[in-house]
C-alpha cells in the first residue's frame, strides 16, 4: 500500500467529526482538509486535524494533493457531490445512502468504473467482527435451516426537531432509504438477494405536516420472511435496537445499531457448540437442559439429534463507540487496500451502495401510507 492517504472531509457535523477522528487513527492516513458551506464548522473541524479550510468547493476538488473525498452531507447532497468528486479524479466515500434513486447510484457506479476510481457507501456493518460471526453460523447452518428474521429500530427524535432535512423526504428520501439501507445490506450478506414483499408507512398524530415517523417492510430471502421496522419517537435514553434470526434448532439475537452483544440459544451437538465457542471466545456458555435419552425433539418433520440445550451470552452493550471506531478503520483500511491492489477482495463495493439502495426504494415506492386514526 502507499504510504499516504490524504483525505478531504466534505462536510462538517458530528458524525464527520467522529469519523475523521477515528480515520486519523490509522498509520498513513492525513486529514488534508476540511470544507463544508458553513464555514465556522469547518473551522472548528479543522483545527482539531490540522487541517486546511478551502474556500470554496472547487477549490476544496481542485487540490492535487487530495487523494480521496469523504462525504458527510444531508442525502440529497450525495448524488452530486459524489459525482462532482468523481469527475475530479478523486476516490470518494460517502456516508449512507447513495442517492436518493438507484438511477443517481448507477450513474455513479458507471462513472467510478470507468476512471478506476473508488466510489463506496459506508455500509459499515459488514465491518463489524458479530456480522461475520452469524454469517458463518448462517452458512454453515450451525444451527440448522434460517426460517425467520427481524430488525427493530426504535430510535430516538429527540435532536430531529420538525423542521429537520431527516422529516423532509425530498431532501433525505424517507427512512428506508435514509436509515434502512444499513440493514437490508446486512441481511442480503446473511442470506443473499432478496424480494420484498410488502412495505407501510405511519404518519404522525397531531403533525400538520404530516411527517412519516415509522416504517415496516418484509423481505423474502429464498423462501424465509424477514421483517423491518423503523421508529424514530423514542426518547434518547430509551433508544435501542434488536436483531434476530431464527433457525430449524435455535435463534440468534443482536443487540445494538452497532451491534455489540450477541445471545445464542438452541439444540446443539458438541461439534456445533465447539464451533461457536471459538467463533465467539470468552463467551458465557450455560447448557440449561440435559439431553434425554427418552425423548427425541422434532421440528418441520424431521428428528433432531444434539447434545446440549445451550445458551451463549457474548459481548457487552457498552463496547459501542469503541466497536463503532473499530468498524470505520476497518472499513478505511479495507478499501485502500484495493485502491492500492486492484485484485484485493473488499467486504463493501460500488455494488452494495446500489443493491441496498434499490430495495430501500422499490420498499418507499411499495409503502401504503397510514394516516393518524380519527378519534
């Protein structure tokens, strides 16, 4: 790999900040500059990083020097700032989603391959160590079949105030779209394509602008249903989320955004549980029931041989900034590894940034809309 990536922040809100922050963090890696249109942001931004503060954004794309563009801005930005930095010979990141029609994100794609450039969305839980723990227990089937899923997102409005970009959803293209493509990226990785089957969305009591605040979709992965929901009411020490799989002989619960806490429970058989225990090392492992010699448990037809009902507790809710941190190097590292070796295999592609996308939209199109009940 080269010795240097010089990196130019576009954009300068928290979630830049924590991400430069976290960049800086890797042996090579310079944040070269700063630019956002509120300049005293940019600032405060850039003097934390040493970094230098453009004029304007073409001055900002007109630098040499710049190797590659991360991209922080409100989604509606992400199309044509994508496309801008592209044009300008520069790799670019750019934060979730896309765009805001999978057209925009196809163009894009077309024009990152074309000039070999790198052009990705930080879909960052590909990143994390938990996603590659239960894609190998799905792969492998350690615990039989996957039959059933869900993601619940109860998240919290309390810095969304109801003139926020994130309400509007010209600017930020609706929660599945803005939010959701984390997660159905996640899920295509599990357990590969899929279909959606049908989508919702809740409007608001008592808003007069009618803001949508929940959203619901299933997707069918082969011929397993899997349920997203979306909230964004809840108070911010009540914000929390939950994934679960379900399989022929157990099930597997995430919890976090991030996640960073993973519970196992199920029918297992010694080579199993040895397994998990070295995909999962440290974890507490409780067998709750013996198996019987009398009885032979069944499911969808079939008998089921194990050894152990067992229970596995790995990870701590806690370990989330950290865990969060780790992920973006991880994600940074990993794709300049393939600026540098075209032939290096990423976790995240041009492809994920479309793929999600897409049923992120066709999820919007599909939405019937609730209105609030008339009492």
């Amino acid at each position: 790999m080269t010795s240097e990536l010089r990196i130019g922040i576009l954009g300068a809100g928290g979630f830049a900040a924590f991400a430069a922050n976290a960049f800086s963090e890797i042996s090579g890696v310079a944040i070269h500059s700063v630019f956002d249109v509120y300049r005293p942001a940019a600032e405060r931004l850039a003097a934390g990083l040493h970094a230098a503060v453009p004029e304007n954004i073409d001055a900002f794309l007109a630098d040499s020097r710049l190797d590659l563009v991360y991209i922080a801005t409100p989604p509606f930005l992400h199309y044509e700032q994508s496309r801008l930095a592209l044009l300008a010979g520069k790799h670019v990141i750019c934060e979730k989603p896309a765009a805001l029609r999978t057209a925009e994100a196809e163009e894009l794609r077309s024009i990152s391959r074309a000039n070999r450039l790198l052009w990705v969305v930080n879909l960052m839980q590909r990143y994390n160590p938990l996603y590659a723990t239960v894609k190998q227990i799905t792969d492998n089937q350690l615990m039989g079949a996957f039959l059933h899923g869900f993601f619940e997102n109860y998240a919290s409005d309390e810095n969304l105030a109801a003139s926020h970009w994130f309400w509007d959803a010209v600017k930020s293209g609706g929660i599945f779209i803005e939010h959701g493509v984390h997660f159905f990226d996640m899920f295509a990785g599990w357990l590969g394509e899929g279909r959606l089957a049908s989508s919702l969305q809740l409007r608001r009591p008592g808003i007069s602008s009618g803001i949508i605040d929940r959203v619901h979709a299933v997707v069918v992965y082969k011929d397993s249903p899997v349920q997203f929901y979306h909230g964004f009411d809840q108070p911010a020490l009540l914000d929390r989320q939950e994934c679960r799989l379900l399989f022929e002989r157990g099930d597997i619960r995430l919890d976090g955004w991030v996640p960073v806490r993973l519970t196992a429970h199920g029918l297992l058989g010694n080579n199993e549980l040895r397994v998990l225990r070295d995909l999962l090392p440290g974890a507490s492992v409780h067998a709750t029931v013996a198996k019987s010699s009398g009885h032979k448990p069944r499911g969808r037809f079939k008998d089921i041989d194990y050894d152990e009902e067992v229970t596995i507790e790995y990870g701590n809710i806690g370990d989330k900034q950290p865990r969060y941190r780790d992920i973006l190097k991880r994600m940074l590292r990993d794709q300049w590894h393939w600026i540098n070796d075209r032939d290096h295999s990423r976790l995240i592609t041009e492809n994920n940034a479309v793929d999600s996308l897409r049923m992120a939209e066709q999820a919007t199109q599909a939405a019937q809309t609730f209105p609030p009940c008339q009492s």
